[in-house]
DNA sequence: ATTATATGTATGCAGTCTGCATATAAGTCA
DNA sequence: TGACTTATATGCAGACTGCATACATATAAT
C-alpha cells in the first residue's frame, strides 16, 4: 500500500521521518534532564525562560507565550513562587495584574536551564564539521522561517530558546 | 556573561537554539494533531505503533520500547483494548504473557497516526529544494547515527516511526 | 516432586499536570 | 452609578504516571 502524500520522492519520505525521530530524541533528552537535574516540568522551565525574557510580565501574558491556558499558568507559577524561584508583585499601573520576576534563585534555575539544553543540542551538532553544520543551520532557518506562523505558534515555538544564543533580529521565525 | 559551552563557535551556537525549537514545533505538531484528530496521547500512539510492527508482542516489550514503566504501559493499552484498537490475548508458549495485535479498527488508526504524523514532517520539507533536503537528511543521519546508543534510547527515540519510510537497514540509528 | 526464584500482569494509591467553570477583584466606558 | 471587560484565583474532574504490591505462571535447584 502506497501512502498519499505530497511527496512522492523516496527520500525525502525517509528525512521526513527521522526528522520526527530527531525531534523525538531532542525532547525527550532536554525534558528528561530538566526533571531530573532541576526538578523542573516542560511547562514549568518555559514559564522561567519567558519571566527571564520579560520580567514584569503578567500571568495572562506568560500564559500565552507558553501555549496553557490561564488557569494552569497560575498554577505552575503558583508552584514556582513557592519553591522561591519566582516574586509575584501586584503591578502598580494595573491592581488586577501580577508582575512576575525571577529571584536570585529562579535567575539561577534559568541559566542551569538553558545550560542543560544547549549541552543537549550541542553535543548533537558536535560531530558535524562546518560544512554539515552550515547546510543544517540554513535548512532548519528556511523550514522555521517559512512554516511558522507569526503570533501565537512562533511564541510557543520559541517558548524555551536561548535568547543569548537567537535574539529576535536573527531569530527565522521572527526575521521578516 | 559568556557561557561555557564546548562550542565555542557563535554560529554553531545559534544552530542549536533553532533545532531545539524545531524539535519543539515538530512534536507540539504532531502531538496536538494526534490529540484533537484522533484521541490518542503521545504514548498511546507509541504503542499502538509497537503494537502494528511487532503484532504478538507482551505488554512488558511494548513498555520497553515506547519507555514506560510496566504498570503505565498496562494502563495505556488497557484504554486502548477499551476502544476496541487492541486486542489481548494470553499467549499459548507462556500463559502469563499478553500477545497483543491490533484489530482492524486499530490498524486504521496506525495507518492514519502515520499520515498525520507525516503530513506534519513532509509539511516542514516542502518549501526545501533537492540539495537542501539531501543535507538536510545527511546532517541528521549523522547525528542520529553518532549519538544515539543503541538499545533502549534507540528503541525509544523509534517508538512513532513509520516503518514503511525508515526499515531497519536504511535507519540512520540502527545501521553499523 | 517440591520449593525457591524469576517473570509477566494487574491494581491500589498518590502525585502531577491540565482544562473547564466559576468566583472575586479591579479597570473601563456608557 | 451600572454594565462590561480583564486578570487572577480556585473548586472540580479527568488524564497520565510511578511506586509498591498482589497474583499467576514459568524456571531452576534440591
């Protein structure tokens, strides 16, 4: 039985495919070692990197860089402020609104976190040489540049990036 | 603050931040397309798939491979029996063994799991030209074939693969 | 054959994560 | 002032998971 796809070329049938079983390894890695080494949920690391990013956030705007509703954010960060890794502030231009920001503790927790997935993407990418390295930088910038849509799925996308490592100006997703 | 990581290269290190979020779209894709179009959770999916290519396998073979503890592996497949996907049924060399195989409803599943799963990767592939494709599938074999250990982590990493699209002696992560 | 051990399944229990519905507080506008 | 919107918080229920344990079956040693 010959399956109905788009692509009718064998091989990139096959690149199809273990592009998912990369994608698979990758997870699973980072979110392993974030639970193991950090004691911290896949939800629970992005809400760090995103009050990171923009301290002063509220919930409702953490909520939708990270892709959760607004009842299960107040409750990862509800958990993050109560190991003392996030301070929750009534802002003052608006009572209703949180303003998040990480502690001493939580700017900690974020940089071992960031640390712990870059050792993991990097150690994949260390057995390339430049040329390979160069090809799959410019493939994976064309597939995110061009299959991204702006808003809602690029936040989401880029919910636990580095951004020391991809400002927004060399971001694909991002770069217009 | 510079961070200490291996590679020192700034475009490398860009590199790796994009994969990460490229393995972040995929599986955000796939699992949330699995989830509103066919009910099946990201391990439910697994095993249906263990369950496709290996038809007489014991609830403690399918928990290897997909990465589950025993007692979770039988929960799972137990809502799948419920649904009238799988089919139990004692095996005669060992009687205290399942000897699970999917029903035709089951198989319908697995093919449309495959398809949605692929729909999403060839998606991402469609806007690369020949030559990117063909780095693109000669990085990632590379990293899977340098990193990857055999055995569980292999296995694991497989457990959604489309075996029509990736046999064991053309997968990256099997092959000597 | 009997007994001890190992293997495969199943289940009680608890913990985490999530979404929906709802309640409360605070801001906005007619 | 009153109606509406926005932001947060919480009760509730459901899904998923691991640990500890119970039970059945197989295997091996005596």
């Amino acid at each position: 039985m010959v399956d109905q796809d788009a692509l009718s070329d064998g091989e990139s049938r096959h690149t199809a495919n273990i592009l998912g079983a990369l994608a698979v390894l990758i997870q699973d890695r980072v979110e392993s070692a974030w639970q193991s080494a950090l004691d911290l949920s896949p939800m629970a690391a992005a809400a760090v990197v995103q009050i990171d990013n923009e301290p002063g956030s509220s919930i409702e705007q953490v909520a939708g860089r990270i892709g959760l509703t607004h009842s299960a954010t107040v409750r990862v960060i509800d958990k993050l402020a109560e190991r003392g890794l996030v301070e929750k502030d009534r802002a003052r231009k608006d009572a209703r609104a949180q303003s998040l920001k990480l502690s001493k503790a939580g700017k900690r927790i974020a940089q071992q976190l960031h640390e712990t997935r870059n050792g993991v993407t990097d150690d994949l990418l260390s057995g390339l040489d430049a040329a390979q390295r160069k090809a799959l930088e410019q493939a994976i910038s064309a597939i995110l540049h061009r299959t991204v849509e702006p808003g809602r799925e690029a936040d989401v996308t880029c919910r636990v990036c580095d951004d020391r490592r991809c400002t927004p100006d060399i971001c694909p997703i991002r770069v217009a």
